[in-house]
C-alpha cells in the first residue's frame, strides 16, 4: 500500500467495504508503516554515519547534556522530554534562568527573563518533516520551526545553542557561542574520544559534527505504529467505529486538505488566526510577518498538548472547536463557542480557503474526530534517559 494512498484508501474500505489485507507487506519498495520504524529507511541526509548507532548515542548524550548551554543548565531535553512526548506540556517554552520540568518549570527568583515566545513542537517523527504524499522527503529542506524559518535538522540543532532565551543566556555572545560549546567539549576527554570514533578522525568536535550527531539522534525517535497504522495495514479491527467514523469525517470536512500525507501534514504555511497568547507582550506575525504557521502533524497529540504554535490550545475539544470559529459560519453566531476568537489583526478574508471552505463542520464532529485522532498516537517509543552524560552535570539540565 502507497504512502500516498494511505488515508483514501483507508476511507475507501469503509466507504465501499472494498479492503484488502495488504498483500506486498513484505515489498520494500513500498514505503508502508512497517517499513518506517527501520531505522534504515530513516531519511537522512546522505551521510552514512547517520545510520550508524554509535553516532545515535553520541546525540542522545549531547541531546541531554546541559554543557551545551551558556549557564550549562538547560538541555535540548530540558524542552523536549520523553514525558511529555518529546515536547514540555506548557504552553510556551522556559529555557534559562528557570529550574523544574514541564509545566512545572518556573524562573528561579529574581530572574528578568520572560517565556520564549513560542510552543515546543515534540521531536518524535521530526525525521518526516517535509514528506509529501508519497512518502518522499528531501532531509536538507525538511522544514523546521513552527514558521518553517530553517531547513534541515542540521541546521536546526545549532538554533537553540545560539538562542539566548533557550540554551545560551549571558555566558557569551551569539557570535562566539558556537566556538565556546567546541572548546568546551574539546576539553572533556571523554567527548574527544566519543566524537573522534565516531567520526574517525582526530579533533573531530566541531559544530558541524554536534549538529550531525544530534540529528542522527533525532532521526531515531520515531512513533508511526498507531492503530491507524495497523488498520491502513488491514487490520480491520485496529480502529473502533467511532475512530472510523470520526475518520470519515476529518476527511468529508476537509481536515486532510492540510493535515495529508503519511504525517497528516502537509508541511505548509497557512493562515489559520490562532489568537496570541496574552502571555506574550507582542503579537507574533508568523512566517514574514503573515500569522502564517506550518501544519503540524496530528501524530501523537495525546502526549504533546497544549496545541497551537503558542500552546492557546489547552485541550483539542478546544483547539479543534477554533476552526468553527475561525471558518465563521457555524452555530454561535460564527462562533465555535469555545474560548478561542479568531485573531483581531487577521482578517477573515485572509485566512487559508481551506478553513474558511471547511465543508458542513459543527459541534457534533468535534468527539468523533478526536476518536480518531486518538487512533494516531503510538506510545512505544524510544524514553530511554541515560543516567550520566560526559559533562558530569544533571541530565536534562536544572530538571528536578
Ligand atoms: C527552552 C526550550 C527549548 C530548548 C532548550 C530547545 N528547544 Fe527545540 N524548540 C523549542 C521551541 C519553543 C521550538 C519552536 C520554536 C519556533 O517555532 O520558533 C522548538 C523547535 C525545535 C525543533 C523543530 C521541530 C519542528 O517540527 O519544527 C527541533 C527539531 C528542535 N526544537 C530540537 C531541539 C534541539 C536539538 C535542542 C538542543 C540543541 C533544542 N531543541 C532545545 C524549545 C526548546
Ligand atoms: C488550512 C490548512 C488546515 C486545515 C484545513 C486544518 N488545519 Fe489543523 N492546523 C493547521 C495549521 C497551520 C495549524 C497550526 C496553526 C497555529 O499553530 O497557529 C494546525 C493545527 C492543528 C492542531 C493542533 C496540533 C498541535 O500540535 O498543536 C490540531 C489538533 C488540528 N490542527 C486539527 C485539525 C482538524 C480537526 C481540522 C479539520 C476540522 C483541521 N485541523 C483543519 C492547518 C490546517
């Protein structure tokens, strides 16, 4: 079974009761569920090292080291922990100057620093960003960041280093960040053993090879064996009949115009008119100052919530009961009658087509589509933490 097909297909075997078990599960050409997990398969960006486990280990102690932060308190898993599937559970993120997890965390007393401005995405299926329809996926212009602003996870892995806000904070300037981190980890010989085997060289930490490592990390966390997988599989009892119904649904209103493909994204900008987050003392304009954001996937939402690009969605009744405000026409005076209006510097004419022509959606869609919403979640998934990263510090940062 295609890739490209995955979602129509499904819906065909309910529609016209026509499935077939899916007879060429052992095909390797084809890109199905199963073939996914294998971390082979996992698009990389060419370089052989990325398949390679040692350098997936290498990554997941940068991952958890705070070293890489300027106060050497904050993690990449400070903000995107297994417990919370590979996200934080707030609203919006809290790199430095904080202590606690998830929504927990807090600024320590006394700290000036205000919330990042945005929601932490999950890393879980990252290795997808980009997938089009047909399960192809170009690594160097996977698009990343909730405005698509970088491409690859390359090039992301070294954001957040830079980032005051997230890792760096006043330990050093941006313009000699990256170089402070090298010469940090060139001092610690358990990492200039790590990274010159991994690599095969001698003084081999460099930026390029933390970024390398960390994204052959990031590839390996994968979650795509859900119900909805085993059922696009054949199984045709996977799913419940409400899952199915609220299935037929998503698709007949229009959620997989944009939430397509095997990611149930289609990786593009839209205008949506999420409103702010008042938390944030100015409004954000998204991708070139248009409030266009990129279509996340609806993967795993059970562990990633709150939603929206600045966590406004506290729960998905509430996130999913935006789009019948946002759409306009529906019951409540155009109002889904939920919490969430409609952003007042977005006009209503701007947003995306596919909102304002969602087909017939009201509020009693709204429990059969997070049934079957909920058919996406996969919760095996790699949580392993390790219990001592080379810096010698706590890992996952000022956690605890
Ligand atoms: C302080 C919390 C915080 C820390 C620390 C942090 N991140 Fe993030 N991460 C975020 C937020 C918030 C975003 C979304 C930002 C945006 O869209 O502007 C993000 C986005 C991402 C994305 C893009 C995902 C997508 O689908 O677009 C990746 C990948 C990522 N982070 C990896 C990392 C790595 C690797 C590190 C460590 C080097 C790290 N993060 C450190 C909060 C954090
Ligand atoms: C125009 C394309 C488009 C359509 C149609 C669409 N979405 Fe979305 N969806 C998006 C974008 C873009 C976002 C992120 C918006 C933001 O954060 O500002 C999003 C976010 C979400 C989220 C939050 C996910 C998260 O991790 O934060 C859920 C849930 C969701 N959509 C469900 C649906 C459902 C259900 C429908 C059908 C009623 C639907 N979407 C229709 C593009 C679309």
């Amino acid at each position: 079974m295609k890739w490209s097909k995955i979602v129509l297909i499904s819906l065909s075997c309910i529609v016209f009761n026509a499935c077939q078990p899916d007879d060429d599960a052992n095909d390797l050409d084809d890109n199905d569920a199963t073939d996914i997990v294998d971390i082979n398969d996992i698009p990389n960006n060419g370089n052989d090292n990325n398949t390679n486990q040692s350098i997936v280990e290498l990554g997941r102690l940068l991952f958890w080291d705070p070293v890489l932060s300027g106060g050497k308190d904050v993690a990449c898993a400070t903000c995107h922990h297994p417990d919370f599937g590979y996200a934080d559970g707030r609203e919006l993120a809290l790199g430095i100057e904080a202590e606690g997890l998830g929504p927990q965390r807090r600024l320590l007393p006394g700290s000036n620093e205000s919330f990042g401005f945005r929601n932490s995405p999950t890393i879980l299926n990252t290795a997808f960003n980009g997938m089009d329809e047909n399960g192809q996926v170009n690594p160097d212009q996977a698009p990343m960041f909730w405005d698509s602003r970088t491409r690859s996870l390359e090039s992301q892995a070294l954001q957040p280093l830079l980032s005051f806000e997230e890792m760096r904070g006043h330990a050093f300037g941006e313009d000699v960040a990256l170089d402070s981190i090298v010469n940090r980890l060139a001092s610690n010989g358990e990492y200039v053993a790590l990274f010159n085997a991994v690599f095969n060289g001698e003084n081999a930490i460099s930026s390029a090879n933390i970024a390398s490592a960390i994204a052959a990390f990031e590839r390996s966390l994968v979650a795509t064996n859900s119900p909805f997988d085993d059922f696009q599989e054949g199984d045709q009892n996977a799913m419940t009949p409400d899952q199915i119904q609220g299935m037929n649904r998503f698709m007949e209103i229009g959620c997989g115009d944009c939430h397509s493909g095997p990611m149930f994204s289609d990786f593009e900008l839209h205008v949506l008119g999420v409103p702010d987050n008042n938390a944030i003392p100015e409004s954000d304009r998204g991708a070139n100052g248009t409030y266009a954001f990129r279509t996340p996937t609806l993967r795993n939402l059970d562990q990633t919530g709150p939603y929206f690009h600045n966590g406004v969605g506290r729960n998905l009744q509430e996130t999913i009961r935006f789009y019948i405000t946002a759409r306009g026409n529906g019951g409540n005076n155009g109002n889904g009658g939920g919490n969430l209006n409609l952003n007042p510097n977005v006009n209503r004419g701007d947003l995306a087509p596919e909102v304002r022509n969602l087909n017939n959606f009201n509020n009693n869609d709204i429990e059969d589509i997070i049934q079957f919403i909920e058919a996406l979640n996969d919760p095996v998934f790699d949580r392993e933490i390790p219990n001592n990263v080379p810096s010698g510090l706590n890992p996952g940062g000022n956690i605890n």
